[in-house]
C-alpha cells in the first residue's frame, strides 16, 4: 500500500513540476516554431506513458499485494493484450517521430535565398567570414593556417581575397533575412547552438556541415558550444546580434577583407618612439613598468594583445568600470593615441623593447605555495602556455614576466565583475568564467607565485 501512495505521489509531483518548472524553452527569436511543436508532441506523448504505466503500477502494486490466502495464477501469454500494446507502442512512437522526420527533411535543406555566412570553431572561441562583393567564399585549407591568417584561406585563390573576416565572438545577422551556417572546426569536436534560434549541429574536424534559420527579433543571443571540446569548453561562448539590415551593413562594411588582413603592417616604430614618450613617464623607458605607479610590463608582449587593450581604453569597453581605478587612468592616456595608425604606431615600437628590463621587479606576494600554483596553473597554460609565453592563436596574452601584483589584481577584477563584464569583451567574458574556478584569495596568490618563476 505504502509503495502505491510513493509511485502516485511521484507521478503527480513530476507533472505538478514539468509545468511549474522555470527550466523551460527559451523565448523563440527564429522561425523554427516547428521544433518547438515536434518536441511538445514528444512531450505529449512521453508523458502520457509515464502516467499510465506508473499509476498501472501503483493499481497492479495495490491490487495485488500480498495475501497468504490467495494463490498466484500464471498465465504465459495472452495474445489480445500483447496485440493492443504493440498497436499502442507503434501509435505512440510513429506520432513522435513522423513531425521530427518532416522538421528534419526541412532543416537540412535551406532556402534558396538564404544568405551564406562560415562559422569557425576552435578551443575554446569562435570566428566568423562573410562571402564578398562576389558573393562566393574563397577556398580554405589548414596547411594555410597561421597567426597572420587563421581561417586557413588560400592566398592564391582570388575569390577568397575579398571575403570578409570577423576575428571574435560576435556575429551579427540581419533580421528576416534567412542565412545557411557553414560549420568548419580547425581542431576538435564542436557544437554549435543558439538556444533561442533552436538550432545547434556539430562541427567536425575535416568536414563542412551546416545549418540555417531565419532571425525574427532583434536582440543579442548567446551561442554555445555544446559538444565537450576540452578544459575551457564552459567557457566557449559568442554572440548572435540580430540588427537591422542597414545597422548590419555598416557594422559588416566595418570588418576588414581577407586581403586587408594581409596586407595591414604594424606600424612605423620610429613614428611609434616619439608617441611612446608619454607612456614611458608610467611603463619606464624600456617597457620594464612600474610598481610604484602601478605601470606592468610592456615588453615582450603580444602586439595583437597591447593594439586590442588599447582600443579597449578608447572605446569604454575596458577602464570604464567604477572601481577600475587604474582603467580609468590609463583609459585617458589611451584617447592621447588619434586613431589606429597611432595605436599600430606606438605597439610596433614596444615590439622593439625586446625583454624590457634584464632584472625582474622583486616579488611582491610572499605567501604564495609554488606546488599549489603550479597544479592552478595547469588549466590556464592550456591557452597561456605552459612556460607562460602567451598563444596569439588563442587570443591569450603572455603570463612570465607580469609583475605578481598586475596579475592579482587583474584576477582579482575578472572575480569581481572590474573587468570583462562589458559586452563588446568578448575574451574578458571567456577569463571571468576561468577566474570564478579559483576559490579565494590564497589559491590567486599561489597561482600568480608559480608564475612569477616562470
């Protein structure tokens, strides 16, 4: 009797909470309605089953519960109810999967009208590329993959040199214009999913698969990777920005061309020596930093890293938070740099700092445990290093060298929501998330000790 009031209480719970759950689908912001019917309808009919045959149970637990006056009849086979419940289990399964197998055929045929946008996966962040003025994307081969050029395009092929490159997290899309995703992974397996457009499909490496949809609201949406791609796959995260068609034709006439990315040069260090003037006063005349005034190291690290922090400061996404004391300061020397050919101007000249200072500034944590440090710093030499050295590829900057005060309190920024919290950092979004996995202020000490031996 006891296990027939569990099993009944158990059903009405379940569906009590299915309905009452706040877990439920996301706001529908594509025209992918049809997904959502098919998955209701599987829900429709798994739920039923689960009443009926758990409230048979409980009946079948109470009806025939033990009695030391009763003997058990055994019967083998009875052919009208296995009839019944195979015509039963094949109505059941064919109203399940028929809708999904009309959903499917429709999902994997796009419009012909559907534009075509590449999207490229890889530990741990995403990158995108638009067709031309031709319309036709340029071929692509990873013997062709390097820092100057990793989406792989062939340099020779010409129909490749006019595609557009968007070289972070953020994809924007114009709104009721169906677009057709080309799905390509430089490394692992990823997934990739907008749960608000219902969509998601795999990326294999050596393979092109696709997907498409059409936006219906605008709005900024997350995408995921929602394959296990490794350590950072948590941390795997961009954006769809669903605009205008004419705010989307300004933000992509914006974006540099394939043959723009190869033919940009740094900048003129001799033009860069003179408007380093002004930040040797805090970063010292060879880039070594400063304690006192709370100046880190400039030498020795990633241009693709120092010209993006700088433009960062210019635009408010870094330097713009209240408590960034220190952000704000260098946010106004920053805005002393006119404009990008300034910014290249002055990095390619700290590119000729070489190591900056030949003596390190004396540590100034001392209750660091190196060991514990060390195994913390397991997870963020996936992306950094494991000497520290940085990975352009990865968008990660270089770690050895750093005084151990900048890097605490960057860590300490990133925990408190200082830095990376504004929507156009895309890689402050991806080190928040990595630096809530250290658990208190001892674990930052340890970690920044092990790496100020780097």
């Amino acid at each position: 009797m006891k296990l027939a009031i569990v099993l009944v209480i158990l059903v009405v719970g379940s569906v009590i909470f299915h309905f009452a759950s706040p877990w439920w689908f996301t706001p529908l912001a594509a025209d992918w309605g049809a997904i959502d019917t098919t998955i209701n309808i599987t829900f429709w009919v798994t739920g039923f089953v689960f009443i009926a045959v758990n409230f048979f149970l409980a009946y079948v637990v109470y009806r025939y519960r033990y009695d030391k006056n009763r003997k058990s009849d055994y019967d083998p086979e009875n052919k009208p109810l296995e009839l019944w419940l195979t015509i039963i289990t094949t109505v059941g399964i064919f109203a399940m999967l028929t809708p999904g197998l009309f959903v499917w055929a429709k999902f994997v045929n796009p419009p012909d009208d559907a534009a075509v946008v590449e999207v490229v996966g890889q530990q741990w962040q995403w990158g995108f590329r638009f067709p031309g003025k031709d319309n036709v994307l340029g071929k692509t081969h990873a013997r062709f993959t390097s820092e100057k050029n990793p989406f792989g395009l062939d340099p020779d092929d010409m129909l490749g040199q006019d595609d557009i490159i968007v070289d972070n997290n953020d994809l924007h899309l114009p709104i009721n214009q169906s677009v057709k995703v080309l799905l390509r992974s430089k490394d692992v397996l990823h997934n990739f999913a907008v749960p608000q457009f219902r969509v998601k499909m795999d990326l294999v490496p050596g393979l092109i698969t696709n997907v498409w949809f059409k936006p219906t609201q605008i709005g900024a949406f997350d995408i995921l990777c929602m394959e296990l791609c490794g350590v950072a796959h948590f941390a795997m995260r961009g954006r769809v920005v669903v605009d205008e068609q004419k705010d989307f034709e300004q933000w992509l006439a914006a974006r540099p061309t394939f043959a723009e990315t190869q033919n940009q040069t740094l900048g003129d260090p001799k033009i860069g020596q003179v408007l380093y003037a002004i930040c040797s006063g805090c970063h010292q005349k060879n880039g070594e930093g400063n304690g006192a005034l709370n100046a880190p190291k400039l030498a020795m690290q990633s241009s693709k890293y120092l010209i993006r922090q700088l433009h960062y400061y210019k635009q408010g996404v870094r330097g713009a938070h209240e408590q960034d004391e220190y952000g704000k300061q260098m946010a106004n020397m920053a805005a002393v740099l006119a404009d990008d050919a300034a910014i290249n101007h002055v990095v390619s000249y700290i590119a000729t700092l070489g190591n900056g200072d030949s003596e390190r500034e004396k540590p100034s944590i001392t209750s660091g445990n190196i060991d514990s440090g060390k195994s913390l710093f397991r997870k963020c030499s996936v992306c950094h290093g494991h000497q520290g050295e940085g990975n352009n590829a990865l968008n990660a900057p270089r770690l050895a060298g750093l005084q151990d005060w900048y890097l605490k309190r960057q860590l300490l920024n990133y925990k408190n929501e200082v830095r990376g919290k504004h929507e156009h950092d895309n890689f402050g979004k991806q080190m928040m998330l990595m630096a809530n996995m250290l658990n208190s202020e001892q674990q930052i000490d340890d970690i920044v000790t092990y790496i100020n031996r780097l």
